[in-house]
C-alpha cells in the first residue's frame, strides 16, 4: 500500500510554494513523524513529516514550485513488512563470503546488495535500475543520456538516483578537462604563454556570475515593499535617545531577572513598552486605512522584526500592554528562534498594528526603514554609540542612539508623529514613566 505525499494547506492566501530541499534521497526509508521536507511559500517556510512508515518514491525535484494539495512523494508501506521478511530470512551462513562467492551467477545477481560480490561494482547492478527509477531520476535521465545500467547506484537496494545520474553526467566533463598524467609545464604547450601572461586562467573561463530563482518569501518581500512605497505617503522624522537609563537598569537588574525569569534582560522589550506607552498616548498612530475608513486599532499588538537566512519576518508580540518585561523578552526568543528554524507558523505574523525593525545589531547608525504595510508606521532602532553631548549646560559623554519613526502620511500628520517618537524617547530615557503610565 503507497501512501500519498501531498502539500498541506497552509492558510487562504497561499495557493502555492517552493520546495525548497529534501530531507530525505528517494528510495530511503522514512519513519513516521520523521522530517520529510521544507516548504517555502511567500510568507513563512515549514517542514512536512511522514505520516506513515515506508520507503519513500519521490516525485517532484528539489527547488521546483508546488501546488497546495500536489503529490511531490509517495511512501510504501508494504516495504516495511518486506524488510523484515528478509532479515528473518537470512541466516548466518547466507552472510559467509566463501559460500556467497560460490553461489551461481544467476543467484547472485537476485541477491540483495549486502551480499559481497567479486565483481566490479558497476557490473553488479542490472538494467532493473531503470525499473526502479523515480519519476524524477528518469526525467534526469532522459535529459542527460546517462546508460543507468552502468551507474551504481546509492540509494537502498542499489536503487539509482537522481543525484548518480547528475554525477554520472557530469563526470565526463571533469575526465576531459583534467590530464591523465601529470606532466611538466613545459609540454603543455611548445610555444608556451605569450608574452606578459601567466599561467592563470582568464576571466571567461571561471563563474564571474551565478543564477538562483527568488523565493517565494523573497518576492513576497519585494512586493509589499514596492507596494508600500507606491500606496502610501511615506515620510521619516528623527530623533535621539540616550541609553543611560535603560543601561543602568539592566545592569542593575540583570542578574537576579535571570535568576527568576531564566532570560536575560534586553533593550527590546524597553522599546515594546515605550512603543505601547506612545500608542496609548497618541492613538493616531493605532490606526489604519481600509479604503475609504479610517480603523482606530484598541489592542496593542507590536511586530518586532527578525533577520533570518529566508528574509525578514515580523512575528507579533500580543497585547503588549498586559504583559511584563520577562514575558516580551521570552515571546521575542521564542518566535526569533522559530523564525530561524523554519517553524514559524501564519498566526504569528498576521495583525501587528506597528512594527519595530533593530538595524543597530548589525551596526546601522541610521536609516529610514519602509512601513510594513496596511501598518501605519514603523519604528528604526539603531546602533548604540558614545557620543559628546550638552547636558545641563555641559559637555558630557553619553550612549546615544537615533531613532527613526517612518509613518504613512495620508493618515499620521507631522505632530502627532513627532509626539509619538518624543513619548518613546521620554519612556527610554526616564523608564519610571512606564511604571506610572505618565
């Protein structure tokens, strides 16, 4: 009995993706709940598990795009039963070289491949390979002209594979462009290089350049920035914090927050707080534009934006304003780590009403981020540097830094943006107000 492999739904809007690589080679043998693939679709990248136990076929190459609902792998279960036939079958005598090397020529080549053989390995595999190829291994096959009864193959059971066919494919090229013996430099040539040349090879003949298909997250991205720039009246207003406080705070808390929670302090969930004191102070900026609608947003539900190997994802931190610092700080590791692991689910991106992006981890100094539309703003952090600046008529040092609100114009005016920014900088300077709601 074969059981389907099929593409899940993974929510309304996604209809299709990109499966992105193989955990497993065609022709394996999978356990159930084992991690067969990875999915990339234009919002969040999964992984697929077997449902049942077998020997897997796979049908649809790594990298190609899928429907949801498509059958990319079929697992046969009835391959489990065979297996342990087999090994119940066999005896010690059966594993001994002197007798499996006496056995007729006939028999040996219906023995299975853990029997020892004494001819060469590319005599030991038979044109049944071509029987046993996966859809995707016989379309490599046609397309290249490999004879696969001259491969070995390095699946189970000798089973040939895409990946032996692409390697039998590809080694011609590497024999003909590689000498057979070493010889001298000298011979290479009886005229030698021309004059002012040396040996190396020019720029044609190495890759100045390689290709590789977008993502679906990748264009998702592309899109909905383009789209933010084109639909809504992007501005950016400045501003600078200094650090002191925070810093002093998390210096003198650090350890015992550890100690109770088992989670280290950081700046982030200060500026989630500072963020949710400054919507609830200005809730012009809790708002979004649906048509012709203004829509006030009463919950407090903040993006916090995370850099992965995939693209940028902003999972959403819920009700920010009914939770502590140790719970922000947990929600954040959490969906940083899920972010990266590919394990992200729908859910936790959809609803934020603002976004805060951190460039300052890698360094940025300052930037002007892009609104993560229908949101009406986004906040940009930024790296964090001692910097001479005028306190109470004096030149003092402080850790400085700049913070960027960009905001959609059409529905945010020049002062209820600048306050806003002013109430987060106020609530990182002096985090008392946090306390107080003041």
């Amino acid at each position: 009995m074969a059981t389907e492999v099929k593409i899940p739904a993974m929510g309304e809007s996604i209809s299709s993706g990109i499966l992105a690589a193989w955990h497993v080679k065609d022709g394996d043998y999978v356990e159930k709940e084992q991690v067969l693939y990875e999915l990339e679709t234009d919002k969040i990248t999964s992984e697929a598990s077997a449902e049942v136990s077998g020997v897997i076929s796979i049908q649809v190459d790594a990298d190609e795009e899928v429907e949801i609902g498509q059958v990319v792998a079929t697992i046969d279960e009835s391959a489990a039963a065979d297996s342990s036939k087999d090994d119940a079958s066999s005896s010690p005598e059966s594993d001994s070289p002197d007798e499996a090397s006496a056995e007729p020529e006939a028999k040996r080549d219906e023995a299975s491949d853990a029997e020892p053989a004494d001819e060469p390995e590319q005599t030991t595999h038979t044109t049944g390979n071509e029987k046993a190829l996966s859809p995707a291994a016989r379309k490599a096959a046609e397309e290249t002209g490999v004879d696969v009864a001259a491969i070995s193959g390095s699946g189970k059971d000798g089973r040939v594979t895409k990946s032996d066919i692409l390697k039998a494919a590809d080694q011609p090229k590497a024999e003909a462009k590689a000498p057979e013996t070493p010889a001298p430099r000298s011979s290479e040539s009886e005229a030698g290089p021309p004059p002012g040349k040396t040996g190396a090879p020019s720029p044609s003949e190495g890759r100045r350049e390689s290709r590789k298909k977008m993502s679906p997250l990748r264009r998702k991205i592309a899109e909905r920035l383009v789209a933010a720039t084109q639909e809504a009246a992007m501005l950016t207003t400045f501003n600078e914090v200094d650090m002191s406080a925070v810093m002093k705070l998390r210096k003198q808390h650090q350890e015992r927050f550890v100690e109770r929670h088992g989670i280290k302090l950081g700046f982030m969930s200060f500026f989630t707080k500072a963020v949710t004191h400054a919507l609830q102070a200005v809730p012009q900026v809790n708002a979004r534009i649906e048509g012709n609608e203004v829509v006030t947003q009463h919950y407090y539900d903040i993006g916090v934006a995370v850099g992965t190997d995939k693209g940028l994802m902003v999972p959403v931190l819920r009700d920010c304003d009914q939770k502590g610092f140790a719970e922000i700080e947990g929600d954040i590791l959490n969906y940083a780590k899920a972010a990266r692991d590919g394990k992200i689910q729908m859910s936790d991106l959809e609803g934020g009403v603002i976004t805060i992006s951190n460039g300052g981890i890698y360094g940025s100094m300052l930037s002007t981020p892009i609104i993560n539309h229908p949101q009406p703003a986004i906040l940009g952090l930024h790296n964090i540097t001692e910097r001479a600046v005028v306190v109470d008529g004096e030149i003092v040092v402080r850790p400085m830094m700049y913070l960027a609100l960009s905001y959609d114009h059409r529905l945010i005016d020049g002062k209820e943006a600048v306050t806003f920014l002013v109430k987060v900088k106020e609530a990182i300077e002096d985090p008392a107000r946090l306390l107080f709601g003041i």
